[in-house]
C-alpha cells in the first residue's frame, strides 16, 4: 500500500499534462489582454516583464503578439469598437476544445450564457466567449491543424 506523500506525488504527476498534451481539449491554450489603451498596456508589461510586441493585423484593428523573448506569452486585444462600451480593460484565458460549436451548443443547458458566438480566426482557429453558470467569462477556441 502507498502511502500518503507517494500517493500526493503520483497525483501531481498526473495533473501535469505532457508536453504533447498541451492543447488538449480544456487545456489553457491562450491569455489575452483587452485594452482601452493598448499603448499604454504595452508600455507597462515591456517595463515590469520585459515583453516585446509584434503586430498582427484583425478587422477591428492591431492586435498584439506578446512574447518573452522567443517566447510567446499572450496578446493584447484592443477594445475600440462600440459592442465593448462599458466593459473594463481585463485578462481573458482561453480553453481549447475538441469542438467549439458542439460545446457552445451544450452551454446554455449547462447553465451558461453565449456571449459570442463562434466565429472563426483566419490561421488561429475558431473561437467563442461564454459566461459560466456562475457568471465567469472564458474563451473556448478549437486551435486550426
């Protein structure tokens, strides 16, 4: 019989997903940023992270890579449309999933609420932005092969 601290080191072993099983569906994939300001977002995580920005061009704008050195960590969304009136700058984490119109259609059963429907980003994937039953925001995105 195991005992107590081996039994907590195989379990920690187990939650800890392989390098191969990174975007595994409901794995973290992403963090995002959407900003008001996204110089002055852009000028803060340079100065406290050291990050470094590379543009990307989006319909509604620039959107921006953030990298810690060749590494990417995340981006920076700009909120500059009139559907984000109202809403504060924040960090948004993203879910991948096997399916993300299948899973958005088992959301309101859930208890959940769509707020975007899926829609797709050319050489990104297809994403939505749902609310939880417990009024947590989450973006579900199936990664492109």
């Amino acid at each position: 019989m195991q005992d107590d601290d081996a039994r907590e080191d195989d379990a920690r072993e187990d939650s800890v997903p392989d390098e191969d099983e990174v975007d595994a569906h409901g794995s973290f994939v992403w963090n995002e940023l959407n900003s008001w300001d996204v110089e002055a977002a852009k000028a803060f995580y340079a100065r406290v992270f050291g990050w470094t920005f590379e543009p990307m061009e989006i319909p509604m704008g620039t959107y921006w890579i953030a990298s810690m050195g060749e590494e990417t960590v995340g981006g920076i969304f700009p909120l500059s449309s009139p559907e984000f009136d109202g809403l504060p700058a924040h960090w948004l984490a993203y879910v991948e999933v096997d399916d993300v119109d299948a899973r958005v259609a088992l959301v309101e059963e859930a208890g959940g609420i769509v707020l975007r429907r899926p829609f797709d980003v050319p050489e990104v994937g297809r994403i939505a932005i749902v609310k939880d039953a417990e009024g947590a925001v989450l973006g579900w995105m199936t990664s492109e092969a």
